[in-house]
C-alpha cells in the first residue's frame, strides 16, 4: 500500500489447502499483478486500520505473529482466504440486505468503470484479466450500453449546438427588428420636426 499515492500494488494471493494451510502464493497470471488507485477516504480508513494494527501489535508483544498482512487473526496469523466472504454474508444479514458475495462486487466495479465511459483496455487492466478478450466477453453488454450512450451524448451535444444557433439567430432577427424600429422611429421624429 502506498498511501502517498493512494495506490496498492496487487503482486501476492493468499491461499489455503487441506495440505498446506493458509500460504501466499503468486497471483494466478502475470497481468493479475498490478498496481490500482484507491479513493482517498479508502486509503485513509487502511491506514487508521494498520495504526490500530500495529498498537495491538505492541500490546501482544511475544503473542503477536508478524506476517506482513493487514487482515490477520487476532494474533496476526494470516487469515483465512473465505472469512472476508463470512463477514460481508453475516453483516448483510444484520442489516437485512441481500447477500450477493464478493465476485458479484468485483463484477459491479466493472460494470462502474464501464458505465462511467473508461475504455476495455482500461477496464481489463483494472480487474487484471490476462487478455482483453476476457473483459469484452465477460461485460459486452455494458460496453454496448456505453456505446449507446455515447451515440445519445453526440445527439444531445448537435442537438444543444442547433438549439444554441436557433436562438443566436432569433437574437439577431430581434436586434435586427429593433434596430428597425429605432430608425422608422428617428424617421418620424426628424419628419415631425421638419413639418412643425
């Protein structure tokens, strides 16, 4: 985590086997290892969290298990892969919304990146699919909707660039009118003074 930047580099997965525990392992491909910028407001409550962390490290003392993880047990040891998944289920119950998993809010980040215009190359980065091709399979549908909105922003910005020259036109006929107006009024003032 680098909260200079407000970024955290993805390079490592955390994994569990009957055989081996809970390990850290690479992640499953080369493009899966990248680097994402976060919010401002995440970051800061990621850096409150280690700072809470690192008291109860102290506090500990010889309990305490150093494994360089932010998410650990409660004596640092690494914790396993599916308890966040515990706990997002649990809290949706407790506060009686439904349960939809993680892979589900990793899908919504997507389908957010596309809907807010970012380009699949971008987007494919972001989730760390090894080839575009995963990301333009997995969301054609949002990148077709984007597509559809874009044709619509193109409409709306011609449509608002003839409106603008209708009413800059209907401004210069009515210049144009009183301009008019002033004169024939000037003619009539000038003709009164001549016959008076």
């Amino acid at each position: 985590m680098d909260f200079d930047y407000n970024t955290i580099k993805i390079r490592r997965t955390s994994q569990y086997t009957a055989e081996k525990g809970i390990y850290t392992d690479t992640t499953k491909t080369k493009k899966s290892q990248r680097i994402s910028k976060f919010p401002e407001t995440v970051m800061e409550l990621l850096k409150r969290f280690q700072q809470e962390q690192s008291k109860e490290a102290e506090r500990l003392g010889s309990k305490w298990e150093d494994h360089d993880r932010l998410f650990t047990k409660w004596n640092g040891a690494p914790m396993h892969p599916q308890t966040p998944y515990k706990w997002l289920r649990d809290y949706c119950e407790k506060i009686n919304i439904p349960f939809r998993g993680l892979h589900t809010l990793r899908h919504l980040h997507a389908s957010l990146l596309i809907y807010e215009g970012m380009d699949v190359v971008a987007v494919s980065a972001d989730m760390g699919h090894s080839v575009v091709g995963t990301t333009l399979n997995l969301y054609s549908h949002m990148f077709q909707e984007a597509r559809a909105r874009n044709c619509e922003a193109i409409t709306n910005a011609l449509r608002f660039t003839n409106e603008a020259s209708t009413e800059e036109n209907k401004s210069t006929e009515a210049e144009a009118t009183c301009s008019d107006e002033d004169e024939d009024e000037q003619e009539e003032e000038n003709l009164g003074l001549t016959i008076g």
